[in-house]
C-alpha cells in the first residue's frame, strides 16, 4: 500500500481506492475523441486473403493461411457491416468455379456411358467436399447473415442451386447423365453386371440437385414401361405360362432390390405398377386362357398359388374367379354326362372335390369368394343331369355298406362322410333324402 499526493492511499491492485482524509472521490471514464479507423484497404486485403483460400480449395491445394485466422477474417468483415459485398463474392468465386467444371466435363461427353459417369461422381464429390469446407471457413456468414435473412439459401444450398443453374445451361451433359444411368439400369435388366455404388452416389446427386423427381424419373418410368412391354409380348409367346409367372416374380424381386441399392423410395411404387403393368395386367386374359386349365388339371398347386398371388396385384382376381368357375363347372359336367362311364361318376366326383378343395385351401387361401364359387358352380355341375348322380350316390354308399368287412373303421368312415357331402350338392326329393338318411342310418347300425 503506498500514498498518493492528494491523499488518496492506493491499495494493491483490485482493491478499492481510499483517500485518507475520509473522502471518496469518483473515476471518470471519458469516450475517446477518435473511433478507432480500419486501415483503408482492409476489405481488400481481407478478402484478397479469403478468395486464395477458395481457390486453393477448388484446386485441392493446401490453404496457406489457418483456418482459424480465415474464420477470424470473415467475422471481422461482418463485424464492419460487410457481408452483403462478402457473400456476393464468394458467389461469384463459387459460380466461377462450377462453370470451369461443367466445361471439363462436356468436353468428355464422348466417353462411354458408365466412364462418363465416372467423371461426374468423382467431379461431384469433389464439389460436395470443397463446399463443405467453404461453408466451414464462411460458416460466420452463413449463419449470422445469410441465413437469418429471407430469401437468402444457406451457402451450401447456394452452391447447389448455382450448380443446377449451370447444368441446365450445359444441356449436353445433363443429357448425358441421363443417358447413362438408364443405360446401367437397362444393362442391368438385361443380366450385365453394373456399378450400383455409383449409380446410387449419382442418383443422390439428382436428388440434391433437384433434378430426380422432375428429370430423371418420369423416364425412368417411361423407359421401363416400353423394356417390360417388349418383354412381355414377347415371352407370352415363348413360355409356358409356369415360367412366365416364374419369371414375373422375379421381375419384381429384382425392381425392388433396385430401389432398395439405389434408386430413389419414391420410385418404388410407381416403378412396380409399370412392371406388373406390363407383364401381367396387360396379359391376364392370354394367362388364362393359356394357362389356367392345364394348371388344374396337372394339379400344379404350387404354380396355381403364384397365379393367384400376382393376378392379386393387378386386380385379376375377379378374372381368375371366373375361369375357377367355368372349370369346375365343365370339368364336372363332362363328368357327370359321361353316361358310358356311370360306374366311375361318383369317384371322379369325389376326386374332382378333393382336388377343387386342396387348390382352394393351399393356393387360394380358402378365399370366401372362391369358396362361394366352388360351392355353386360344383352343385351346378352334379345337378346337370337329372336323377342319375343321387342314383349312382345310394349305390356307392349302399356298396360301401356291403363290402365293410375287412376295412378299417376310419377308412369306411372317410368314404361314407365325403359321399354324403356330395350327396348335399344334389337336388333330389325328400323320398330320396329318406333313401339316403336310411343308410346313414345302416351306416351307425354296422359301427354299432
């Protein structure tokens, strides 16, 4: 502690000063007479200094100043109500550089498809590096200016709307892109092996661009509509309808695992409906007509599951329900007029029943409509011709009767049970349904 002339003891700095004779006295802080003045050419020599660091950036050379003082540089600018000009030329830097790049790239428009695209993905990366670290040097004038003002993108954002600009003036390689990711996508279908990493990479790069929905996906859904159109004329002719729908399904597999590797989710739908379009809403009539019945009558239970399952995607199934009906009903009809082999009605009946239900249960998922249909269109075939299948359906049960001895209680059971289910389907009298309860009767009679 020591003590000032006027009487005033001063203490160790921070402490409180304290005049000895008991009064206190009040510290003025006077405003300069001068602001303090930026030297006169310090936006120049300031942006100088951030303008080498973009193009260095867009060189992939080393930035000779830190990245630190760089950030220090932008505040200071924005700091003096200089952001305005600051973003302008940082535009115009960035805008400068997309042109150059876009005029590298469509003087390689002549290369093959999959190298040109090579060019793009390895232009684009560069590009989306680049930008990043920009924004990260600008990163106090993206968010103190340009972002708080409307109307105004972040610079990120700028720089792809400055890219999708140039690219629209460079019509040639915007084609090309195109061009050549249908090409891959084509190539694919086709059986050839492609890139898909750098498909996906450039199918982003039309998404962040803008450029997939309003570009590249409406041909897309063109181009696959025409490819799956051709191929479905022609394999109609050339397949047995198995293997075409063998084929369908995995045409299907195949579009899903596309936009599941890389094309866009909003493309799946769409690109499906072409798909099954082509192949088979646009050909149920020629499947059915080709296919259906030798499918029941070889029993292809397996086969009659997928058809019911695709036609299901493509609102066949009212279709299919149709031609179910009309085999049923000719099928059991030629059985029943059958008059040379009457001996063998019944059996073929119950074959035909036990045949109808098992595709019914295993491949069209015991559908109520299609059971309907099995129901009516069955009783319409046994009904066919008068009398004569409740005659030929006493006889089989009166002669399941006679001949029990020596066959198993379940087994005669079974028989008994399936002839009196199709007995149901006939419409006779009720002194023929007496006939017939009477041996249902005899039936229990023998088991007693």
């Amino acid at each position: 502690m020591s003590t000032h002339k006027n009487g005033m003891v001063i203490n160790a700095p921070g402490a409180k000063a304290t005049p000895q004779n008991g009064q206190t006295k009040k510290l003025v802080i006077r405003p300069l007479k001068l602001k303090p003045q930026l030297p006169a050419n310090f936006e120049e020599e300031t942006w100088a200094k951030l303008q080498a660091a973009v193009w260095a950036v867009h060189q992939k050379q080393p930035v000779a100043t830190s990245l630190e003082e760089l950030y220090k540089a932008v505040e200071d600018m924005c700091r003096h109500n200089m952001q305005d000009r600051l973003y302008k030329r940082l535009q115009a830097e960035c805008d400068m550089h997309i042109s150059q790049q876009l005029a590298a790239l469509q003087a390689q428009t002549q290369l093959a498809p999959a190298a040109f695209l090579e060019q793009v993905a390895a232009t684009w990366e560069d590009y989306c590096n680049q930008m990043l670290l920009i924004r990260s040097i600008f990163l106090y004038l993206d968010r103190a200016y340009v972002m708080s003002l409307p109307g105004l993108r972040s610079l990120f954002d700028t720089g792809l709307a400055s890219l999708r600009q140039h690219l629209a003036a460079h019509s040639q390689v915007e084609s090309h892109i195109l061009r050549g990711l249908l090409d891959l996508v084509e190539r694919e279908r086709r059986g050839e092996a492609v890139d898909r990493q750098l498909l996906a990479g450039l199918v982003r790069m039309l998404g962040d661009l803008g450029l997939y929905a309003t570009t590249f996906n409406p041909r897309l859904l063109q181009e696959t509509a025409a490819f799956y159109k051709a191929e479905g004329l022609r394999l109609m002719e050339a397949c047995d309808v198995p293997d075409y729908l063998i084929h369908c399904e995995s045409r299907i597999h195949q579009e899903q695992e596309r936009c599941l590797h890389y094309l866009d989710p909003s493309s799946r739908r769409p690109l499906l409906q072409e798909v099954e379009q082509q192949l088979l809403a646009a050909h149920i009539g020629s499947i059915l007509a080709k296919g259906f019945n030798p499918l029941m009558s070889g029993h292809r239970v397996q086969d009659l599951a997928r058809l019911y399952s695709l036609l299901g995607r493509v609102g066949g199934t009212d279709a299919l329900r149709e031609q179910w009906r009309l085999y049923i009903t000719t099928t059991g009809v030629v059985i029943v007029k059958d008059g040379l082999n009457d001996k063998e009605m019944v059996d073929r009946l119950l074959q035909l029943k036990a045949q109808l239900d098992e595709v019914l249960t295993n491949a069209f998922n015991n559908s109520p409509v299609f059971a309907d249909q099995l129901t009516s269109a069955f009783q319409s075939a046994v009904n066919s011709r008068s009398n004569k299948p409740a005659e030929l359906v006493a006889k089989y049960i009166d002669a399941k009767l006679r001949s029990s001895k020596g066959v198993g209680e379940g087994e005669l059971e079974a028989d008994l049970d399936r002839a009196l289910v199709l007995f149901g389907y006939i419409q006779v009298s009720d002194n023929a349904r007496q006939f017939i309860f009477q041996f249902s009767l005899d039936k229990s009679l023998v088991y007693a």
